[in-house]
C-alpha cells in the first residue's frame, strides 16, 4: 500500500513539474497569473469523487467527533453528582433507594451498580461476576459506537487513492491524445488531471488523520472511565452480597428485586 501512495504521488508531482514548466515557458512573454480561489483549489478541483464522497465523510467525521466528545467523558459516564448520591444511600444501607436511583440513571456507573445489586441475594462472587460482566457490556457498547470513526479513517485514504489513480489515468489518456493529434502539451490541458490526483489525496489524509487520533483518544478514555466506574461500584456493593444472602427478606434483596422487577 505504501508503495502504491508513493507510485501515485511521484507520478502525481512529475505530471505537476512537467505542468508548471510549460507553463512557464508559455507564459515568459510577461502574462500575469492567475489566481485561483482556495474553494477552487481544494473542493472544485477535487472532482466528484471530492464533492459526493470525501466531502460527506468529512461532515459524518466531524458530527461524530462532536456527539463522542461530549458524550464519552466523565461527566456524563460517571457523574459526580450520581457518584456521591450512590455513596450516601449504600453508606446508609438503604439499598432499595439505591436500587430505585441507579434504575432512572442513564450513566454507565448506574447501569454497573443495578447489575450488581440484581445480583445480591446469590452471593459476593455472583456480585463480582455481575460487575464485571456490566462493565464489560458497557465498555463494548460505546466501543461499538466510536467503531464509526475508525472505520471512516480506513476508508478515507483507500477514497483518496482511487481520486489520484483516477487523475493519473486521466492524465496519460490526455497526453496520449494530445501526442496522436500532433499537439504540444500544455498546463491547462492537464491541470484538471492533476487536481483530481492531488485534491483527493489531500481530502483523504485530511479526514483519516483526525479520524484515528480521535478513535485512539476515545477508546482508551472508555477503557480508563469502565476501569474506573468498576472500581467505584466494588467499593459502593462490598459486603452487598454477603449481607443479602443471609437474610433474603433484607433491605438488600428488596433493592435486588425491585431492579430485576424494572
């Protein structure tokens, strides 16, 4: 793959040089430059393969980056305010308030915390194994969700790819026409293969690149708030176990019913 980017982009920037130089010499008589626009350089002369593809996957990209981080962060996954709630009421032993709190809560600590207290009538271990489990569900559900971005920067620069073999295709079919008719090339005549080589490339690494950093950023901070939601509802549902199994008619095995009853 590394050596089909590099084929592409030598190609890419001798068909530039090549442009540019003859260019230069027709225009040696004092002609001004052109300028062109930015809008012009990278949307315009990206072609369709810029305008219907890379630039949607550019807004799809950003959309996502937006609703992630504001959403995979640790007000929203482990609330302070819910943190501190569910310490006062397992602090009091008032498990079946907790178990009616954590219900109603949408946060991932909540969700981890009612797994564990459905649990409390069989036992520590079945306690801890329920933990574990609803961390694990929870840290694979947002996982899947930021799945989006790493597939969006997989696919971005395999798009680009196919924009600059398209231009350089385009390019030679236009030279060799320009050599059967018996004319001279010249920069305008290749300028719009040249851009379709170029701008493509340049939308497809500009979208992979913020695309793998923000799924690497995001995945390892779900990693660190599920290690951390984990620890904070072990500590909150110590002993929980112990104390429901002994008496199934407790505050505990109420708590544990009404979650499973939710």
């Amino acid at each position: 793959m590394t050596r089909f980017f590099g084929a592409g982009s030598v190609a890419a920037m001798w068909f530039l040089a090549e442009a540019s130089t003859l260019a230069a010499a027709d225009g040696s008589a004092g002609a001004s430059s052109v300028q062109v626009s930015y809008f012009t350089r990278f949307i315009v002369g990206g072609g369709w393969i810029t305008w219907f593809i890379l630039l949607p996957l550019s807004v799809a990209m950003m959309a996502l980056l937006i609703v992630h981080g504001l959403t995979i962060r640790r007000a929203t996954l482990l609330p302070e305010p819910v943190r501190q709630r569910m310490e006062d009421l397992a602090r009091a032993r008032q498990y079946r308030a907790l178990a009616e709190f954590v219900a109603a809560q949408p946060s991932m600590i909540a969700q981890v915390v009612r797994a564990g207290l459905a649990e409390a009538v069989q036992g520590q271990p079945n306690v801890q194994r329920a933990l574990d489990e609803a961390t694990e569900l929870q840290s694979s559900r947002h996982l899947r969700r930021i799945e989006w971005l790493n597939l969006i920067g997989n696919i971005s620069p395999m798009i680009g790819l196919f924009g600059t073999v398209t231009g350089m295709i385009q390019a030679f079919y236009e030279l060799v026409e320009i050599s059967a008719a018996g004319g001279v090339t010249n920069a305008a005549q290749l300028a719009d293969a040249i851009s379709l080589a170029l701008v493509t490339t340049f939308w497809g690494l500009a979208i992979a690149i913020p695309a793998l950093a923000a799924f690497a950023i995001l995945r390892n901070r779900i990693d660190a708030l599920a290690a951390d939601c984990w620890l904070v509802a072990e500590k909150l549902l110590e002993g929980v176990g112990k104390a429901g199994q002994t008496a199934s008619s407790s505050p505990v095995a109420g708590g544990a019913a009404a979650v499973e009853g939710k």
